[in-house]
C-alpha cells in the first residue's frame, strides 16, 4: 500500500481526460501530496469554483442554444458542399456525437428538434 495514498471513494462520477504540459503535471503532483488530496479532489474544487464564477444557474439553455447554432452551420455548409448530404443522417450522427460525449438523452433531443433542414 502507498505510503502517501488517499482514499478514493468513486461515486457517480465520470471520467474526463486530460493531458498536461509536465511543469503544470509536476506541480499538481507536489501539491497534492503536499496537501493530502486527491488530484481530482482538487480539479473538482477548482471547476466547482469556476462554475459558480461563471454563474451556472441557467447557463445551459444558452448553452445548448450555442450547440444549436454551431450544428446548424455545420449542416448549411456541409448541405452547400455536398447537395445530396441526407438530413437524416447528419442528425442520427450528431444525436450519436452528442451521446458520446456525455450528454443526457434529454438535452440531445432538444439540440436535434432544434436543428433545420435548411429548406426554410
């Protein structure tokens, strides 16, 4: 057993990966021992402290508004270089993008219902 461990109890979390430069690496590493946490512990306090920086509470409408407007040029510029691009298709892949990256079936289905065809 490690001498400098810390128990890491896994509840509902989710894994985010992230590569760092070393020097930043080196210094997470000190500090965290030094301080008896976590690595996570730690970037879960700092993105906590970031979110309520950046005032969550009723972000994530225009959040998914921007996700929106985002995956609706992304489709006028693919329909513009390949006219024959199926609607359909475009929707099925980001229904999948947007699943894998994490978000909740709910939030999906409201980005696609808001996706147009560009018949408009």
């Amino acid at each position: 057993m490690p001498i400098l461990s810390v128990d890491k109890k896994k509840m509902d979390n989710r894994l985010v990966g992230v590569y760092l430069p070393p020097r930043v690496f080196r210094y997470l590493t000190l500090f965290t021992l030094a301080k008896g946490m976590t690595k996570s512990k730690l970037l879960i306090l700092l993105i906590e402290d970031w979110m309520r920086n950046v005032n969550v509470n009723g972000k994530e409408s225009n959040l998914i508004q921007e996700i929106v407007i985002r995956a609706n040029r992304e489709w006028k510029e693919k329909k513009k270089a390949h006219p024959r691009a199926s609607h359909n298709e475009f929707k099925t892949k980001l229904e999948t993008e947007l699943l894998d990256k994490g978000l909740p079936q709910k939030q999906v289905d409201t980005i696609l219902t808001q996706i147009q065809d560009g018949k408009n």
